[in-house]
C-alpha cells in the first residue's frame, strides 16, 4: 500500500509540471519534487520531503510548476516526510475558517493577529480583504502564535519577506532580540524539534465497495504528549479525538463515486504544536465488476419469438444477502427482497430473428455492496435448439452430501439424447432417447459454488448445454 502528499496540485498537469528525470542522488537541498503521481513537495536540507497543505501555500513561494523534477516512485518512497510548508512570511494575510481574526505570517511560521483594519489598509494597501486567504482548522496548528501588531510600525512586511529567502531558511530562522519586526515568541512557546510523532493508519476495507462502510484506525506516539488525532476520508473530515493516542472513525461511500480511488487521511499534532500525516490511497472497486460469489443460468440459451424460458440467479453463502435482481437488457425485471439466495424468472422473449438479450443478476447485501454475476446471452432464432432442463431438489447441500441431478430435454423435433458433464465438462452419464437422465454425484467436499452441465441433442442433431450451479456449506 502506497503513501503519498496530502495535496495533488491538481493545476499541475494543466500549468506544465516539468518532466525531467532525476535520480535522488542528484537531488539538491530546495528542489521541487514529484514522482509519477500529481503531488510535489520541497526537498528540504534535511534530507526530508517537506508537504504543501494547499495550492495556496504553494503559490506564496512559486509562481509556477516550471522548475519541478521529476523522480521514480521508489526514490520518492525513500526521501521521508518531513512536515508542512508554511506561508511564506509576507505576501498574504491568513485566518482560520472558523475564526474572523486576521494575522499576518511573520518569520519561521509565526502568526500575528492584526489588531484592526486601520492597520491591515497601512501593511498591505487598501484592498486588504483581498488578500486574506483560509486556512483549514486542520493545517492552522502549523504555525506558532506570536503578539498581536498593535501599529503597523510593528511588523515590515520587507523585512520578514527578505528574511525568508527559502522554505528552509524561514524554518531555520531565529528571532534575534535586534529584529524589531519579528515576533519574539512568549515563554510558552514550545522548543521546535524536527523529530515527529509515531503514526499509524489503517482501514477495514482496501479495495472498497460503494455503499460499504469504511472503519478508519489510527494511533500516535509521542514524549511530549498527543493534543489531537484528525481522521480524514476523500478530504472530508471523519472524526477528531482530542488528548488520546488512538481515533477510530466511519465513513460510508456514497451510491455514486467519480473517481476511482479514496485518500484516508490522519493529522496528528503533538502538545507542543509539532504535526505529522500519514496518508492512505484506497482503490474503489466498481459494482460492475464481476464476482464469482453469483452466478447466473439460462434454462435455454436459443428459442424461437414468443417462446419463454428461465433465468436462475444464486447467491453464495459469503453475502449477507438483502436483494437479488435479475436484470435483462440492463432492465431490472426481477427483485427478490427476502434473505433467500436463489432469485428465479421467467418471461416470453419476441423480436426479429437474430435478436439477443443479455441478462445478469445483482445481489446486494445487508451493509450496501453490490456483487454482480457474469452476463449470458438469450438469442432468437428459427431453428432453437432443444430446451434443457435441470433439477437436484436442492441447491444448497453440506460438505459430504451427495446431491441427486436430473437432465430433461424439450423440443418439438424430439429429444435424441441426454448427458450430464462435470464442471471440466467430462461426461458423467449418457442417456440415449427421451428418458430423465439422473445421476447421484457426490459426495461434495469442495466448499462454495460448484457448477455442473446438462447437455441435450434433437433428432436433428441440434445441441444445448446449461450450467447448474449448487452451494455446498
């Protein structure tokens, strides 16, 4: 299972990332990196891969994606995060989204509430409320709280932008007791340290079905302590635990997705402000893949316009069963709400000669997932071949048991000859005229859905064959 950056800079593809391969042995302290997904990080002096929380941050240090390297998935794999990048000190005013004060970012992350808008018009013009950008709660516990700038002399906005002059000098900025226009931080501010929490993120279900509910863990460690685990699924949040070291959370997919996989996603942050964040990719499986769990059966494959025939759907014992439906021409034309799991119909079938219809069944379960069989054809001609028609008193038996099956075949040509074959379609027994062909196969110790095959011949040597499919418990 993959990690990867919290954010895909989705404008990427569209701006022109850069395409230029590069080994991590030639990565230099400062390069942008990305691998074969969308998201880039900052390749920091520590031999980290620093994490862009938002575009937005992004764009207060680059202009654009043009000097962007590209690397293999396994030299990505290799570089370790290394925390989020701040706003670059400066060039935007910031809030939180649940919060309307406004701060300004002055050197090494530090955020400085702007005591009024007297003094915002004098720092960053008259159009201030411009160029105030959102800061997701989860992302504000990057920074660290300074005094509030009680008169605009109180913070140059020059001075702290030549100040960071790289993400890793503004993270490795001092405040000296000379810079009147840093904040010094008050005596609670927590000493910084690069070593981040122990995290761990794990989901019930990878691939995962719509419908199905997805159970998100995650714990963390840490000497200083843990203030709070956020647990995040497809960018929304699931749940926040607050002063615990483990967090568990439910997220149900929705009917309708876009997409082929889910990001999990676990924010921690430490007692002393320190974050760390363990991303998950989850592949979603397509309710129209097709399950070995259902199978399907046509009683007679060929007929004539105006003639009938069944359709048998069977569900395995592995699916909680709450509907099965039997579908012809992506038309639902059966539904079977009941905990059963055989679902039978049957119908007359008109149309011009040559005409074919495809029917499948979907069986949904108790919790939502959907389990859907292979297609079969039902075709009209003129000649049809004769009807086949299998019975075995029950479809479900017990490990051990032997299980009694009778071919029948119909036609209006008469019935030449009848077989029931193995699942390697090996001939069990062969019945010559119209007689009931019956065998005892058994006893059956292979647990789940077994097949076995009638096969049946007119006088005018025409031929069918259809599966019958039993459970064996």
């Amino acid at each position: 299972m993959r990690y990867f950056s919290i954010i895909c800079l989705s404008l990427a593809a569209i701006l022109g990332l850069a395409s230029h391969p590069a080994k991590a042995a030639t990565l230099n302290a400062g390069d942008l990196i990305k691998a074969s997904g969308q998201a880039v990080y900052y390749y920091s002096q520590n031999g980290k891969r620093l994490v862009f929380p938002t575009e937005k941050t992004y764009k207060t240090w680059y202009a654009d994606f043009s000097g962007v390297k590209t690397i293999s998935d396994s030299e990505l794999a290799a570089i370790s995060l290394g925390g989020n990048v701040t706003y670059r000190p400066g060039v935007k005013l910031v809030k939180i989204t649940t919060d309307p004060k406004v701060y300004a970012v002055s050197t090494g992350g530090y955020l400085r509430y702007v005591a009024n808008e007297t003094i915002a018009a004098a720092l960053y013009g008259p159009d201030w409320n411009t160029k105030i950008d959102d800061i997701p709660d989860a992302f504000f516990t990057n920074y660290k709280m300074g005094s509030p700038i009680n008169a605009a002399t109180d913070f140059i906005k020059a001075d702290v932008m030549n100040l960071a002059t790289s993400i890793d000098a503004d993270k490795a900025a001092s405040l000296p007791t000379s810079c009147t226009t840093c904040q010094t931080p008050t005596s609670t501010t927590p000493t910084v340290t690069t070593t981040l929490p122990t995290v761990t993120l794990t989901v019930s279900k990878s691939p995962i079905h719509v419908n199905e509910v997805q159970t998100l863990t995650a714990t963390a460690q840490d000497p200083a302590g843990i203030q709070k685990i956020s647990l995040f699924y497809n960018n929304q949040l699931v749940t926040a635990c607050v002063s615990n070291t483990s967090c568990t959370g439910d997220y149900l997919m929705p009917a309708t997705i876009d997409k082929t996989t889910y990001e999990a996603k676990v924010v921690v942050v430490t007692n002393d402000l320190r974050q760390a964040v363990k991303v998950i990719e989850v592949p979603i499986e397509s309710s129209s893949a097709v399950s070995n769990e259902v199978s399907i059966t046509v009683d007679q494959s060929v007929i004539k316009p105006g003639q009938s025939t069944g359709i048998t759907a069977l569900a395995a014992d592995t699916i909680d069963v709450k509907n099965i439906t039997i579908y012809v021409n992506d038309g639902g034309v059966k539904g079977c709400d009941y905990s059963g799991r055989q679902c039978k119909w049957s119908q007359v079938y008109d149309g011009s000669i040559g005409t074919i219809f495809t029917v499948y069944a979907i069986v949904t379960n108790t919790g939502g997932r959907t389990y859907r069989s292979e297609s079969k054809t039902i075709t009209l001609a003129t000649n049809d071949v004769p009807q086949v028609l299998i019975t075995s008193g029950p479809t479900t038996i017990y490990s051990g048991e032997t299980l009694q099956v009778t071919v029948n075949g119909a036609d209006e040509n008469g019935i030449k000859w009848s077989e029931l074959l193995n699942s390697q379609h090996v001939v069990l027994k062969h019945c010559d005229g119209a007689v009931p062909c019956t065998l005892v196969t058994g006893p059956w110790t292979q647990k789940g859905l077994n097949t076995l095959y009638g096969k049946v011949s007119d006088l005018l040597n025409a031929t069918n064959e259809q599966p019958f499919t039993f459970m064996v418990q």
